[in-house]
C-alpha cells in the first residue's frame, strides 16, 4: 500500500477517520446522562444499570482480536467501511426498539460491528500516512475520540432532559451520521491494488502455514506489548468508572441533571486540543526512554487531579481539578501509546498487535461500569469504586516505570513504509 502524499487528501482521510470515531464515542457516552433515567424506568439496581452500560464493551472485547486479524489478513479499509455501516445500523436500532432487551440486544450489536474500527482504523492510518505525519495524524483523529464522548453526553442531556424528547432519539442521529460517514470514506479513501491470482494464493497459503488466525504469541514473546496492554486495561478502567459514573456522581452530590452532564463533559473538552498538543510535542523525542518521563508525569497529574475531583467541595477548584483531568487523561495520551504499540510490533501485524493492546482496555471498560455498580449497592458509596481505579492507576504508573524497557539508544521506530 502506498503513502499518502498529497497533504489535502491525507488529512480529508483523517477528517473522515475521525467522524466514524465521534459517533463511535457518542454511542457509547449516550447511556451516561441516561443511567439515572433508566434506573427509574426500569427499577435497576446500581449492579444492573452497570450492566446495561457495560454490554456493548463486552461484545467489543470478544471480537476485538478477531477483528484485527481478519483486517490484517483481508483488507483494513474494508473492514472499517464494514464495520461502519453495520455499527450505524445497530445504532439505529438502540433508538427504535424501546424496551430494556431490544436495548441490550443492539448495544451488544453495536460493539460487535465497532469492534474493528480501532484495530483496521489505526492499522489503515500507519500503513498509509507519510512517517513525519502519522503520530500527529493518530492524533487528530484520536481527539475525536473524546469530542464523541462531549458530543453524546451534552446533546443526550439537551435532548432528553431540556427539550424532553425521546430517549431513542441521540441513537438515531448518531446511527445515520455512522453510516453516512462510512459511505464517504469509502468514496474518499484509497484502497489497496489487487494481487494476481498467484500472489493471493501464495499469501493464503502462507496465511494457514503461519495460523494466522490463532497466533497471539507475540503478545507472551513481546514483554512491551504485554505491559502496554495492562497500563491500557488500568487506564481505561479508570476512564470508563469516569465517564459513566461521574454524572452520577454529580447528581448523588446535589447537582441536578443537566449540570452533572455539563460538568462530567467539560474535562473531555479539554481532552480534545490536548491530545494534539501532547502528540506534537512529545513525537519530536527520539527514544521510548524520553517518552516515559514526561508520560509518567502526566499521569501522577492525572491522580492527584482525580483526588481533588472526588473531595471538591467548592465549585471553582471542582472546575480547576476537572481541567487538569481532562488535559492529562488518558484520551490525552492514547496516541502516544499506540505509537508505542506499532513500534514494538511487526508492519504486518499492525493491526492484530492493536486489536491485542485495545482488547485490554475492552475488557476493562465493561468491568468498571458493573464492579462499580455491585460495589455502590454492597456498600452504599460510590466513592469506593472511584478510589479503587485511583489505586490502579498507581499500579499503571510502577508498570510504565519498570516494564516497559527499551535501551537508551534504541530509537523509536517512525518509519512504517510498506
């Protein structure tokens, strides 16, 4: 596959790129203003309500491997157009079926169909983009990422709880912006030459020779890639107890409705313009020893503003502490750990070594929504599962610290010429 060139069209592929992620973000933001809702609706206990926020991640993290070995080994441009319209579709259907079970049954569609997007997403952009743009490509598109989550959660709340629409209706918006989205990227976005007969049948072959589809060793064999992979289930774990119980947690604390919404969404504001500037910044230093220091920094800032978060009781230092939060969370700095993952790993198993590190952080985002629900009605505190991903989040701050080792002169690998 060749490189991109051109500036323009390279950045209307990450334009593009960064669309399906914004509805892929606010599909999953949407149930957080809900929660609350949903409780009333259906008597849900703290535990249930976790589930119901929690199923789309678990469908995520089953296919998540499988989808980036199939999009490795078929086509990463095909599989995210795919993946795109069959989201959207799902999507849809969360906003037409009204009842608690058609609700599960297309949220768990929903991850099923999005599972590719970040595997054959990041894996298309590496392969494609010239090597002094891809970090700063992964970038921007990863600053969708929280724009989706802002965008779901303020228009959800305005929908639902200023204008009292129906709850069905952020669904529907975002599920035809998904499949729109995914018909222009597939108008916009080069693919890649056939191979003759021959060569597909010699690549097939090779494919079984190798097991393609069953090889995860390098995840054992590679000790950096297994370590991200555990700082990604910390983080993410951590992220998701924020992003669905944090407007919660507002409203426990004697906001209403709406303000938990607007107050839960500011810090992913801030995620937006960070996440470039960070990746700007920090693409410059040469070696994954330079990298950690000032990593390692952002996430003790990350801690202590967390902290404050929880014991605030003044509106003014509340705001201030959901700044920093949102400056140096993990949205924040996703790309600079993708950019490791893709270092450590071979070209061509570029988005099966994603699909691995991203399957980590899958599995926690649909435990930290139920184990925080089961600890809030076992105790009767939210609080405790907030100060549990505190906990964790130190324990991902020691991993970065002394797992991941690469020596001094090694260079981080920016070339990803095919």
């Amino acid at each position: 596959m060749k490189k991109i060139k051109n500036d323009k069209k390279w950045l209307w592929i990450i334009l593009i790129s960064g669309l399906l992620w914004v509805c892929t973000s606010a599909n999953r933001a949407v149930l957080a203003p809900l929660m609350g809702y949903f409780q009333d609706r259906w008597l849900l206990s703290g535990a249930e309500i976790g589930i119901l926020g929690s199923v789309i991640y678990f469908s995520y993290f089953i296919f998540q491997i499988p989808a980036g070995i199939i999009a490795d080994n078929w086509d990463r441009r095909k599989m995210m157009i795919l993946s795109g319209f069959l989201q959207g579709i799902a999507i849809l259907g969360c906003g037409y079926f009204k009842h608690i079970y058609g609700l599960i049954f297309f949220r768990i569609l929903a991850g099923i169909f999005s599972a590719a997007i970040f595997s054959s997403g990041f894996g298309y952009l590496a392969s494609i983009l010239p090597s002094k743009r891809k970090v700063l490509g992964i970038a921007i598109v990863q600053s969708f990422m929280p724009l989706g989550i802002v965008i779901g959660t303020i228009l959800t709340s305005q929908i639902v709880f200023r204008y009292n629409l129906n709850w069905g209706t952020p669904f529907i918006i975002f599920g035809f912006v998904m499949i729109l989205s995914s018909f222009v990227f597939y108008l916009l976005t080069p693919g890649r030459k056939d191979c003759s007969p021959g060569e597909k049948e010699k690549n097939r072959e090779s494919f079984i020779r190798k097991k393609g589809w069953l090889d995860i060793n390098e995840l054992f064999k590679n000790k950096n890639l297994f370590n991200l992979s555990l700082i990604a289930f910390i983080q993410c774990y951590s992220l998701f107890v924020m992003i669905n119980w944090l407007p919660y947690f507002f409203r426990q604390n004697g906001f209403n409705t709406l303000e938990a919404g607007n107050l839960s969404s500011f810090a992913y504001i801030l995620a937006i313009p960070a996440t470039i500037i960070i990746a700007m910044v920090m693409s410059k230093l040469s070696t994954v020893t330079q990298l950690k220091k000032p990593l390692m920094a952002i996430m003790s800032v990350n801690i202590l503003s967390t902290l404050i978060i929880l014991n605030s009781t003044n509106t003014t230092i509340l705001i201030l502490a959901l700044t920093i939060y949102g400056l140096t969370s993990r949205l924040s700095t996703a790309p600079l750990h993708i950019h490791l993952v893709t270092s450590f790993s071979k070209i061509k198993n570029y988005s099966k070594n994603l699909s691995i590190f991203n399957s980590f952080a899958c599995l926690s985002m649909f435990i930290a929504p139920v184990v925080t629900g089961f600890l809030f009605d076992l105790t009767g505190m939210l609080d405790i599962g907030f100060y549990i991903a505190i906990f964790m989040e130190i324990i991902a701050l020691l991993l970065m610290n002394f797992r991941i080792n690469v020596a001094k002169e090694s260079k981080v690998q920016y070339n990803y010429s095919i």
